[in-house]
C-alpha cells in the first residue's frame, strides 16, 4: 500500500470515528434524560434552598420523565456542595441549587477559593427570590424592631442570633441589622437553617435571621414571633408584618434567591431541556401554590438572563460581604 494511500485510510478512520463518536453524543443528547438526575442542594435539609429544591424538583422528574434526587451536601456556607458540581461532567446528570451565598458571597469571602462563579458554571434558570425575615423565640422581651432595638441596646452582647452559616446571607442579615441600629449581638453559625432553626425554636439561641420559606410554618403556629421580614415591600403570605426598614431601621434590605446551575460547558440542547422542564414546573399550579405559601417569589427565566443576574449580584454584594469581615475557612 503506498504512502498516500495509507495517509487517506488512517483520514477515513479518523473522520469516521469522529462522526461516529458525534453521533453518539447527538443520540445522548437526544435521549437526554436516560437515568435520574441529582440536583445538588448545599445546605442542610429542611432550610429554604432544600424546600425550593425539593418542590421544583419533584415536578422536573415528571416532566423529563426521570426522578430528580436531591442530595444534601452541606458545609463552608454552600462551597462544598459547588464546588462538587463545578467539577463533575457536564453531561447534565449533575445540578447545583445555587443561590447569593454560592454564587455572588463565597467569592468574597472564601478564604480558599475553589471555583469561579461564573466561569465554572453553566447557568440554567433562575427560579426565584425569597425574603428573609428576623425571628425570635416567643420568650423574648421585644415584638416589634424598635423594642428589639431597645433591648439590645440595654443588654450589648448579652443575646445571640443564629443563621445558617459564616458568611451566608443570614449572617450578613443580622450583621447589617447591628450596624444600622447600633447594637451588640454574637453570631452563632449552623450548617445550615434546619439545625439553627430547631435550637432557636427550642429556646437556645433567642434570636435568628432565616429566609421566610422555612421559618413561615414555626411562624404561623406559634414557636416562632416574626419581627419583620427584611425586603423592601411587605411580601403576601404575611400581609400584616411590616419590613425591617418600616419598623425603624430605614435602609434595611437583604434577601437570596434559587436558580439552577450545571458544570461549565453543558450541551445546549441538554441546557435547553433542563430550563424548558423547570420553567415549565414553576408554573404547576401545585408548586406555584406551596411556593407563594412560603411567600417565595417565583421567576423562571433563560439561561441568559441568570448568567446577567449572576453578574449584577457580584458587583453589588462583593463590597457588602467583604465589609462584614466575614470569612469562610
């Protein structure tokens, strides 16, 4: 066989491996979802991400036809359970639910650095935008913000407020509250809202800023006293309890919000498949329902559109998060 002979045969098996191994990936592509899909949440159950995740997932399974299996991966104020999707394939079988703290907070105050939020990332949807709200035992001497101003004042660093974790937006919650009002309290960190949840409902910690979808239950049957949710406006599951700011911290507002993420370099007709099934669970009249209960504000959007939010959140909140002297070992 001569030279070139050999030269165009050695092309030939070349080129049709190449194609042959294209059209793999187009049929896998196409057959996208073939097996269950896990839906990284990194924070501890029973917190808002975990219910969001846990609602919008379930329907998303229905839709594509396979199940999606959340999987808990708490710890480093949601960095672990990121940074494990940011290295995992990007063949769509492995989802993060990301939020502020992954997404536009960790990046200014992680200590170590693991992955680039928008870089490693393939954004997907953003689904929605929840309130936080400051809570506090029914034993505490104060029911509206000015008195827990009051009693803060009176006491300095004599009561502590539990959040989910150094650094995450809870955290960053109660620290914007002692520097407008002018107050002492210590921070106690959980992994997460559940764990903190159960000792603030317990009476161990007295005071806790948690985002509104897993307190709202505590709330309404008595084991928690809401003092005001920390948004600009009133949200409409609790019509009658006023913002932070209207009760006396004027300029007060914090909040985080849920939106699907995938590794770095996802397929976009994989991309496409995932946004179109969860913007379509979001607009279930069951999951529409449970998520206004919770008083989350529901979105949906393109992936363009998350990757700009993603953006925006960074340049607004690094000045914020760094300020805090928060940090993330």
């Amino acid at each position: 066989m001569t030279e070139s002979r050999l030269f165009d045969r050695r092309s030939f098996l070349i080129a049709a491996g190449a194609a042959g191994l294209a059209g793999t990936h187009a049929r896998a592509q196409a057959n996208f979802p073939s097996r269950p899909i896990t839906l990284i949440v990194p924070f501890a159950a029973g917190g808002s991400t975990d219910i969001v995740a846990r609602l919008v997932g379930q329907k998303m399974g229905e839709i594509l036809g396979q199940s999606v299996v959340i999987e808990n991966r708490a710890g480093a104020g949601g960095n672990i359970g990121s940074t494990a999707v940011a290295r995992a394939q990007a063949d769509g079988y492995t989802l993060l639910l990301g939020t502020i703290s992954t997404h536009a907070l960790n990046p200014a105050i992680l200590k170590t650095v693991t992955f680039d939020a928008v870089k490693d990332f393939t954004p997907i949807s953003l689904l929605a935008i929840v309130p936080n709200v400051m809570v506090v035992h029914p034993d505490f001497p104060a029911k509206t913000v000015k008195e827990v101003l009051e009693v803060l004042k009176a006491n300095p660093g004599k009561y502590s407020y539990a959040s989910s974790g150094v650094g995450t937006p809870l955290h960053l919650s109660g620290e914007l509250f002692k520097s407008l009002g002018g107050v002492q309290m210590n921070h106690v960190p959980y992994r997460g809202a559940g764990p903190a949840l159960n000792d603030v409902v317990a009476g161990a910690v007295p005071i806790m800023f948690d985002n509104l979808p897993s307190s709202a239950g505590f709330i309404r049957n008595g084991q928690l006293r809401a003092i005001g949710v920390t948004t600009k406006a009133r949200v409409s599951s609790f019509p009658d309890l006023p913002t932070i700011a209207e009760g006396g911290l004027a300029g007060y507002e914090t909040y985080t919000w849920n939106a699907l993420f995938g590794p770095a370099n996802m397929p976009r007709p994989i991309v496409e498949k995932i946004n179109q099934a969860a913007n379509q669970a979001l607009k279930d009249e069951t999951v529409k329902k449970k998520l206004n209960d919770v008083s989350a504000d529901i979105v949906g959007s393109t992936p363009e559109q998350l990757g700009e939010h993603v953006k925006v959140e960074l340049a607004k909140w690094a000045p914020i998060a760094k300020a805090s002297g928060a940090v993330v070992e």
